[in-house]
C-alpha cells in the first residue's frame, strides 16, 4: 500500500461547492479571526445568500446582502437582447430589424450602470436617473425630454447653458424602437427593483485576484490542494504588494535571491503599473465617448 493522503474536501456536487465554501469562510471568521462577517456582495440569482440566511454562521446576527451593480446593469443587456431578437423580422422605419443594435444595447448597459453608481444611496435620484436615458434618446427637436438629464452629460443642456442651438437629429433613436424597448425601462426602474441596488457593491476586485490565481493554476487543469494553497499564497503576495514581495519567501528557501530574480520581479511591477496608468487613461476617454454617443 502507498502513503496517499487523500486531499478531498467536498463530497457534495460541484455546483454546490461554491455555496458550502462560502458558508465555511463564515463560519470559521469567528474562530480564526474574531471578526463576523456581515455583509455579502452577490448577483440576484447566486445560490450562496439563501445558505447564509438559513443557515446562519453566527447567533443573533443576519447577513446582510449587497446586490452587484455590474451582474444588475447586465438585465439591461439581456432585456434589450432579447427585443432585438424578436424584432429581426420585423420592418422598423422600413428596414429589418433595429440598426446597429449591438453597440445601442452596450451603450445603454453603460449609461444603466453609470446611473445607478453615481446615484447608489437615493433611490427616487436613481429612478430619475434610468429613466433619464430613455427619455434623452427619445428626444426630439419639437419634443426634448431633459428635464432628468444632468449637464454633465447632455448636450442639450450644455448648449441651453452657452445659448447655443442644437439638434437631436443625430443623437436620437427612431420613435418605434424607443417603443419597443420601453417595456425594459418600465421593468428595470420599478422602485422595487432598484431597490435592491442601493448602496449596490463590486465583485470587480475578487474577479481580479481569481484571474490572477488561474493564471498560475489553470482551472482546465488538476492540481492538488498543495498548490492550489501554494499558488494562493503567491498571489496574495503579489497582489497586496507586488512582484517583488515573493524575494523575501525565496530568500528563506534558498539562501538568496538572484539577480536575474530581482530584476525580473521589478520589471513585472513597473508593466503592472504602467497598464494599470494606461488603463486609467484610457477609461475617461471611454466614459467620455460613450457620453458624446449619448449627447
């Protein structure tokens, strides 16, 4: 016989593995930490927060949750997805289908997504601010509907503020494809559903640390609880403090820490930095195209 040790932590289905995980990190928090968690940022259709409400990690203690603003402004998408599907077959302002639908429905996920965040603690802003982006596409020369919109933004409004003319032809959408997605905004700035994201959270930065992670260790690909914990490890170093926090670790194994090491280490922190620098760039003129796409 060999000496195996088998590493299995899970005798349940793997679509419930997440689920059993997460109400472990809960449970543990107490002893491992003397700290109780308690809020959890999670999409609507996520299995883990009814776990936690019925069955609770702590006494006298109810987990609060936080919706993901990011998984919510994606029913936007969705919705207006699946009108546009309806729709192939359909002559609107005589031709098939609505025109140029992709980039109109990812417009609209961003501007859903913007309203929410910059109005997340108001809920009466939040509603104004949804039904704010139908209003202003459906806008018209004879008709302008911006008495929800923000300067910031509307180039309506920035015009009337420099007593400039200006004209919706360009920036408008055609009056049958503001009726057919209307139904969306009806749905999705319900109170009762926006409600559930105010003082909405980000899952952005735990999405940031698994990329990470799988980078070192492939999800496609088996590796033992050794190196999973092994690779986390790293990671943690590395996102926390950089690259060159792990010289200390190979220091301890090995004696010393090479040349090549070091420099290889420093160069993966500045390209960190400069990507990040480059994104942040990169990301007002985007916020700032998508509003221009809007005026």
């Amino acid at each position: 016989m060999g000496t195996h040790q088998c590493e299995i932590n899970h005798f349940a289905s793997s679509a419930s593995m997440e689920v059993n995980g997460v109400n472990r990190l809960f449970s543990r928090s107490e002893r491992l930490y003397n700290v109780q968690y308690t809020h959890y940022i999670g999409d609507e259709h996520a299995k883990v927060f009814p776990k936690l409400s019925n069955d609770p990690p702590y006494k006298d203690i109810s987990i609060v949750k936080i919706e993901d603003t990011n998984h919510f402004s994606k029913k936007m998408l969705h919705r207006l997805q699946k009108i546009a599907e309806s729709l192939k077959k359909t002559k609107i302002d005589g031709k098939l289908g609505i025109r140029g639908s992709g980039q109109m429905m990812m417009n609209f996920k961003y501007y859903d997504r913007q309203a929410i965040v910059r109005n997340k603690t108001n809920l009466d802003d939040m509603v104004r601010a949804v039904w704010a982006i139908l209003k202003h596409k459906s806008a018209s020369n004879s008709n302008p509907h911006h008495e929800w919109c923000s300067a910031s933004y509307c180039g309506y409004l920035q015009a009337l503020e420099k007593e400039e003319d200006y004209d919706h032809t360009p920036h408008s959408l055609p009056t049958n494809i503001m009726k057919a997605i209307r139904p969306v905004f009806e749905e999705l700035t319900h109170p009762d559903v926006l409600s559930k994201v105010v003082n909405g959270g980000s899952q952005n930065a735990n999405e940031s640390f698994h990329a990470m992670l799988w980078s070192l260790s492939p999800k496609n690909r088996y590796s033992t609880g050794t190196i999973i914990d092994f690779c986390a490890a790293m990671v943690t170093l590395f996102y926390n403090d950089g690259y060159q926090a792990i010289i200390p670790v190979l220091t301890e194994i090995t004696g010393e820490s090479g040349f090549y090491t070091n420099v290889a280490t420093r160069r993966l922190n500045e390209r960190r930095v400069y990507y990040e620098h480059t994104r942040r760039r990169k990301d007002p003129q985007k916020s700032k195209d998508n509003e221009k796409a809007s005026d």
